[in-house]
C-alpha cells in the first residue's frame, strides 16, 4: 500500500513539474493570440488524421481477437480504451478495454488481455523503428547499427520461439518468478500460441498505419496549424519527443508530460514558448474532448 501510494505521489510530482515547465513565463495574451490565428481546415485535417488513427486501431484489435468481436464492438472498446486512459492511473483505460471486449466478444479476459499486450508490444517496436529512421541524422552511425542488430536479432529469437516453443518454456522454466507475473504469462501464451503468421502479418500492416496516421496528426499541427518555421524532419523528430515523452510515469493522460515534450521539442527547433504551448493545448484538446462521455458509455454496457 505505502509502495503504491509513493507511486501515485512521484507521479503526481512529474506531472506537476511538467505542468509548471510548461507555463512559467507565458504571455496569456500572446497565447490567447496563437489560438486565434489557427485556420479551420487544417484543425480538421488534424482531427480526420486523429479518426484514421482510431479506426486502424479499432482494425487491429479485431485481426488480434479474431471473429469473436464485431469491428463496432472493436471500435467502441478503442475508444473506451483511450478515453478512460485520460482520467484513469496507471494506464486503467487498458483494463476497461480488457474487460469490455471479453465482455462483447465472448473471449476470456486472459486472450482479451493478451490481445490488448500485443498491441502495446507492436505500438513499442514501432516507435522503436520510427525513432530510429527519424532520428537517424542524429545517431552515430555504429549506434544505428548496433540498434538494427539488436532488433533483428530480437526478431529472429521471435520467429525461432514460435516455430520451437518447447525450446522457450524450457527457458522460460529457468525464471519461475516471471511465471507468477500475469500479463508476462498471458502475453507470452498469446505470442507463441494463439497468435497466427496472417494475424502477425496484418497487426504488424495496422500497427504501421495506425502510427503512420497518428504522425500524421502530429506533423499537421506543427506544421500547418501552427505554421512553424520548420522542415519535415525536424517535425518528426519533435514528434518523437512528444511519443517518447508520453512513456515516462505520470498522472492520468499523461498530463503535463505531453504538454512538456511537445514544448521542449519544438523548443529545440527555435519555436517560441507560446506557439509551442498553444498548440500542445490544442493537441491535448482534440484527443480529450471526444473522450469525456466514454466512462458514461462504458458502465452502461459493461453492466448490460
């Protein structure tokens, strides 16, 4: 109990400082002049990428839980998922997800939970390539090297497990403490199991273009909405800050946390304060507001 409350106060402190970072020094009338200037079709250029991005997502889950689940009922569950991620500690949204789907598709909650890990495996070795490519002008070059051998070499063992998965549990019978962790169990259940090479092949398909349209949506609101004096890469790479960012323990929806990343990296690109911190406001609104009625949704299904 007292571990999990120091948990909930560290990270209740970073949102905090991040929050803080973020609005020292603002100029509320300089902002309140940056949200004026936003034009309209590129802030729903900017929400139809954020739509694409739900809607691959909503694919994906279905291609992992197989014909149990409806694409309606996928989509809902995304959807539950992301909102309740806003308002919930400790990524909550993803066990409301877990517990909707197996809820609307008949799956047990041990194969919905090990659907909803994978995704979080292949959105991590997707952000992983993208930082690479993104930021390879950045990255000595035996450093980029070493960091493609790893993965390849992660990859291989992926592939050599799953054609022998009785070479795994003998391995995997050397750590009886990781067998006790839960989600570890399941997700490795569900990667050299129950996942077939066509659901690989078309979540690897979805996860590209699920983060395709969510860079999208990033690049846009540098870009066109903010109209910042920056090329294309130096877009990405701030947005690679913004996605990494996102990964460091926080408050609900990565309060704070979002803000600063976004403001830090266009900072490194020579954006002004207020530019920056306006238009991580509105990517903080566009991704929130839809999501407010979500928990209300949620309970009443689930108690169907």
């Amino acid at each position: 109990m007292r571990k999990k409350t120091l948990k909930i106060l560290f990270q209740a402190a970073v949102s905090l400082l991040c929050v803080f970072y973020v609005l020292r020094g603002i100029d509320l009338a300089q902002l309140k002049a940056v949200f004026s200037s936003y034009a309209l079709l590129p802030v729903l250029a900017v929400i139809a990428s954020l739509t694409i991005n739900m809607l691959v997502m909503s694919a994906r889950i279905k291609i992992l839980c197989g014909p149990g689940i409806g694409f309606r009922a996928a989509l809902k569950a995304t959807v539950v998922g992301q909102g309740l991620n806003n308002v919930l500690p400790a990524k909550g949204g993803d066990v409301a997800k877990i517990v909707y789907i197996s809820k609307n598709s008949g799956l047990s909650l041990s194969e919905t939970s090990g659907a909803v890990l994978v995704e979080r495996f292949f959105d991590a070795n997707c952000l992983f390539v993208l930082s690479v490519v993104m930021l390879r002008e950045y990255i000595a070059g035996s450093a980029l090297i070493l960091a493609g051998i790893i993965f390849l070499l992660c990859w291989s063992a992926f592939v050599f497990f799953r054609r022998y998965p009785a070479i795994f549990e003998r391995f995997w019978n050397f750590f009886p403490c990781m067998k006790k962790i839960k989600f570890l169990d399941d997700l490795k259940k569900y990667l050299l199991y129950d996942m077939s090479f066509r659901q690989l092949a078309l979540c690897s398909a979805s996860t590209a273009g699920s983060w395709s349209a969510y860079c999208t949506f990033i690049v846009i609101s540098f870009l066109f909405v903010g109209n910042f004096d920056m090329s294309l890469t130096a877009a990405f790479v701030a947005f690679i800050i913004s996605a990494a960012g996102q990964l460091v323990p926080s408050s609900p929806g990565s309060l704070g946390i979002l803000e600063a990343s976004i403001v830090w990296g266009l900072g490194i690109f020579g954006v002004p304060k207020e530019p920056a911190v306006g238009i991580a406001f509105l990517i903080r609104l566009i991704q929130f507001l839809p999501t407010l009625g979500v928990p209300m949704v949620f309970m009443r299904d689930i108690r169907r």
